[in-house]
C-alpha cells in the first residue's frame, strides 16, 4: 500500500502503511492522490529558498566574471570567489 503525502514545509513523502500515514498527518502532512502526487512539483520552502540564494549567487557571479561558473561549485566557494575578488 503506497499512501502519497504532501507538506509545505517538507515537500512529499509516500508512506507504506496506514498507521505511518496517520501519525505522519499529526505533523501536518496532507494525502494526495497519486496523480496529484506526481504531477504537482512542490519543493519544500527550505529548498526554494535554497535554489533563490543559488540563483542570485550565480547571477552575481555572471555578472563579475561574465560567465557561469563552474557547476560542480558550492554555494560556498561561488560567495568565497566573489567575496575573494572584491578586494
């Protein structure tokens, strides 16, 4: 039995058994269907989030450099290189 859950906090989850699914409902989740499951794309608001600060960096870093950086590049290393070249 696949059970789908959605949480605008976490994103999705599908749950095996009717007890998990119902203590996972305590926390907020909420049951889909599947189809709605599959064909709504919901990431979590950490993940947004995420992926804006992503964006911003690299477009940043686009703007400095005049082209994209590396894609194997942290969040981390992008904002270090930004922050290094300021001087």
């Amino acid at each position: 039995m696949e059970i789908y859950l959605v949480n605008d906090q976490h994103g999705k989850k599908i749950a095996y058994d009717f007890k998990e699914a119902e203590q996972d409902k305590t926390y907020g989740w909420v049951q889909v269907s599947k189809q709605e499951f599959f064909t709504v794309n919901k990431a979590s608001p950490s993940e947004e989030k995420e992926n804006s600060e992503r964006e911003m960096l690299i477009q940043q870093y686009m703007d400095k450099f005049g082209k994209m950086p590396d894609g194997r590049l942290s969040m981390a290393k992008i904002q270090a290189t930004l922050d290094k070249t300021d001087d």
